[in-house]
C-alpha cells in the first residue's frame, strides 16, 4: 500500500514528524497514495480532507489533539511497526463512507458561487447574538419557504451529526443513511428536522450586514445579503478509515444513549 503522510504543524504531532521522516520519507512525497495518513485530531482530519479528497483514496486518522473521535488511538512505541505493517498490507483496515454537502450561493442579481463542501455540517448565521431572517425550502417537500428568524440554521451530514448538530439537540444520524439533519440556532420558531440529501435551497431575508456561511466551523470569505440563496445539494464521497471501526460505533452509540432514559 502507497501511503501518502500530511505533515503537522501541531506541536504534539513532532514526535510523529519525526519518526516518518526518519523512518519512512518516501510518505511525505508520496503523488499516487493509496491512502492519506493524518496526525492531529478531528479537525486535522477534516482539512486533509478538504486538501487532498480530490485523490478520491481513504483517510486514516492518527489520534494526537485535543478531540479525536475520528482518529485511530495508537501508541507510539507501536507506530513504527504498525506503519511498516500497513505499507505491506499486514493490517486490514476498515472504511466508512459519508457524502459532503456542496455549497452553492445565487446572488441576487443571478450570479452563481460555487462556496464549497462540508464534511460534517453547515451553518449560516454570525455570532450565538446575531438575528436573522431567513425562508428555507427543500426538493423533498418538508418545507416549502418556511421562515424563521434566529442567531442561525445548521445543516448537518450522517458524520457530522455527531458534532455541533447532537449539541443543537439534532438527531444523530446512522452512516451510510443519505439523510441530513437540519436545526434551528436560538430561532423563534421549532426546527429539528430529518431530510433526504437532495436539495435544501436558505433564502436570506434579513438586510443585516454580518451574515456569513460556516463549512465545518471555518468561516468562508463571503458575505451572505439580503435576497441570497444558498443551496445544499449532495456533493463528493469520502472515505474515512479506522483500525477498529468496532470502537468507532461505540463511540457514537454512546453519544447518542445520552438522551435515552432507563425503563
């Protein structure tokens, strides 16, 4: 198996900087991997995904931050090995599979954007205080120019249910579902909602100024203005890939019995 490793700019990943530049240099430079290998926590995994899922190969997640729910917990005293067994493909790993949400914006005079994709979730809004208007509609017909007024709406994927969505008190959502999860911010009105991932199209009716487009939590350099749509549509496929997808699950059975009741 070609390995291709994302050097860290994190501090608790030198180590493991180290120990691959040493050990295994011919990750670093590696144009036609397999798979991509990447130290940090969940969001190092998130942006190696924005970079390099273009190659359309998994991504194996090495637990070294602060939150490493996708991340694969191996000890370093054992990585050397475990690296050279999985170049020789010693060691069977197991994916999982999500799709992203493509992000377009229509501007009002009919200009098309093409923002991005978002692994886990998308939030339009600003600040947990900021108040917006706002008239959603989808092509499954759940809603049809609803409106509401609030900090914000998120728009979550199967993976990214798991994250700000379950916080918002969305519904965790089973991988490999094709369904998204769509919650109110603070609103005026109740939104917590399970759709098909066909299309979601947010028309901006507020006339303030600081209304932006989040993709996984990294806000994206455009503006949202009044009479604005934004469009979610299903996007790329992508692979994440775990040692013990076993361990995996429980960690999101356990996230999601956190809202059941014993009998």
């Amino acid at each position: 198996m070609k390995i291709k490793y994302r050097v860290s700019k994190d501090k608790r990943a030198k180590y493991i900087n180290a120990l691959v530049e040493n050990n295994f240099p011919e990750m670093i430079i590696e144009k036609h991997p397999d798979l991509i290998f990447v130290p940090g926590g969940d969001g190092a995994i998130l942006h190696a995904i924005q970079e390099y899922n273009h190659l359309k190969v998994p991504f194996f997640g090495l637990a070294t931050g602060s939150l490493n729910f996708l991340m694969n917990e191996i000890p370093f005293s054992e990585l050397t090995n475990f690296l050279e067994d999985l170049k020789n493909d010693k060691i069977s790993i197991q994916e999982t599979e999500t799709t992203k949400i493509k992000v377009t914006l229509t501007k009002e005079g009919g200009e098309r954007v093409q923002v991005g994709q978002a692994i886990n979730e998308v939030v339009i809004g600003s600040s947990l205080m900021g108040y917006h208007h706002f008239s959603v509609s989808s092509s499954d017909g759940s809603f049809n120019n609803f409106e509401m007024k609030g900090s914000g709406i998120c728009v979550s994927t199967d993976l990214g249910s798991t994250g700000y969505n379950f916080n918002l008190g969305g519904a965790v959502l089973p991988l490999g579902s094709d369904l998204w999860s769509i919650s109110g911010i603070v609103c005026n009105r109740y939104l917590s909602d399970i759709l098909n991932t066909e299309k979601i199209s947010i028309k901006c009716l507020s006339k303030k100024p600081e209304t932006y487009v989040y993709l996984d939590g990294m806000r994206q350099k455009l503006k949202i203005k009044h009479d604005d749509i934004i469009s979610l549509q299903r996007g790329d496929k992508v692979k994440i890939a775990f040692y013990n997808k076993k361990s995996f699950f429980e960690k999101r059975v356990d996230i999601s019995s956190r809202f059941r009741k014993n009998s």
